[in-house]
C-alpha cells in the first residue's frame, strides 16, 4: 500500500536540543525531517511535534521550528499516544529520536490500539548507539501495519505524479 497524502499525518518525535548533542551524524537524519516537514507543508499535510520533558532536554531545535507545524505537544511519557494524542489521518509518518525509546513506543502503540498504518522513516530517526537503532527497526518491521521507508520514498508516493506545480517544489528539496 502507498502512502496516501490526504490520509497522512507528520510527526517528529523529541528533536530537541540535549538528545541532539547526543547523536550520532544529527545533520543527516535533521536533513531528512526538514524535507519531510517541507514536503509535508506543500502537501498541506498536518505536522505534530512533540517534546520529552522540554524543561530538562531542552526545546525542539531551532532549524525544526523555522517551518511549519500544526502543534507542540510536551509529554512525559515515551509515547505520546499515552499522553492521550489523537492523531488525524490513517496513515501516520514517524520521524525523530530516539528509535529505541520514543519512536518505538509511540510506534508500536499507534499500531496496537489505532489500527492506523504507521511508516517510519529510517533515515529520519536516530539513537545515541547503532544496536539500538537497529533493534528498534528490528522489531518495529514485525507489526504488519508498521512498515519501514525512507524520506524519499514517503515524498514520492505523497507526490504520485510529475508535471505538477508541487513535482517543481519538490524537486528543489530532491537535491
């Protein structure tokens, strides 16, 4: 099944500045979910940001906030569906840190109690060590409505189609 842009939802999970010092290569996965949240803005498709315990991890990153987003949500919890967010759409878009902890849960309980279809975006998401990484993929790649992708591959199934206004601003972010 193909993402569906009127059916998706963007969220970017706990970007925030002392869990970004923290990661390895942040500019590469930082890259990603900006194009994503560009992407997402051309589309018209709601964007959610949420942050972990933002008085002792810090605010999302600065480069995050300069575009577009619907809403900021401050959680305690590692899922933020604990924290009793609804998400619009059917198709919900994960990107963020940390894979193993926040990612994975919110994730997960998308995929338990929702039903919706959950894309996480491999190379939009990050842990401090690449074991956890890949055990978050791991695990996450045996829930048959969780699927992995890539950043591309999420834009290009929102996009469909060449020849449009939206192919030209899109591939400005293609580069």
């Amino acid at each position: 099944m193909l993402i569906e842009k009127d059916k998706s939802s963007l969220l970017i999970i706990d970007v925030q500045e002392k869990l970004v010092s923290i990661m390895p290569k942040p500019h590469t996965f930082i890259d990603n979910i900006i194009k994503l949240q560009k992407a997402a803005n051309i589309f018209k498709i709601p964007i959610t940001i949420s942050e972990q315990y933002p008085k002792g991890l810090g605010k999302t990153i600065d480069e995050i906030k300069a575009h577009k987003y619907k809403t900021i949500i401050e959680k305690t919890n590692f899922s933020i569906i604990r924290e009793g967010f609804f998400f619009e759409g059917q198709h919900i878009i994960i990107c963020g840190i940390e894979s193993h902890v926040c990612v994975l849960q919110t994730a997960t309980d998308l995929a338990e109690s929702d039903k919706k279809k959950v894309y996480i975006v491999q190379d939009a998401i990050s842990s401090r060590y690449e074991k956890d990484y890949l055990s978050a993929l791991s695990r996450l790649n045996k829930y048959s409505n969780i699927e992995i992708v890539s950043c591309e591959m999420v834009i290009f199934e929102w996009l469909r189609k060449s020849r449009t206004e939206e192919f030209k601003a899109i591939s400005q972010l293609i580069k």
